[in-house]
C-alpha cells in the first residue's frame, strides 16, 4: 500500500513533510550529544570530586 494518493499536497503538507524528514536524519545525532554531555557531567563529577578529597585530607587535623 502507498502513502501517495491522487490528491496533489498542499504547500504547508509539503513543508511539514520536508520538516519531518530532515528532523528524522538528525535524531541520532541529537542522542550523540546526550551521550556526550552525560560523560562530561560524569568526568567533571569526578575531577570535582578528586579536587575535593584532595582538599579535604590537605587540612590540618
């Protein structure tokens, strides 16, 4: 079965469609950049967590 019909789409169908389609290519990319963020909030967590327990055991008891 095919999604084209007989009926010509009108500009706002064709626009939405086009939109659609270059939204779709770029999905992946945008889960990348998730992924991306996640391990730089992961990697700055822990350099801040290593400045820290440096910090912490440099005090005086």
């Amino acid at each position: 079965m095919s999604t084209e019909t007989a009926l010509k789409r009108n500009s706002q169908q064709r626009r939405a469609h086009a939109v659609y389609a270059s939204l779709a290519h770029k999905r992946p990319m945008v889960g990348i950049l998730c992924a991306e963020m996640v391990a730089l909030a992961v990697f700055a967590l822990a350099a801040a967590g290593f400045i820290g327990l440096r910090a912490w055991l440099a005090l005086p008891n």
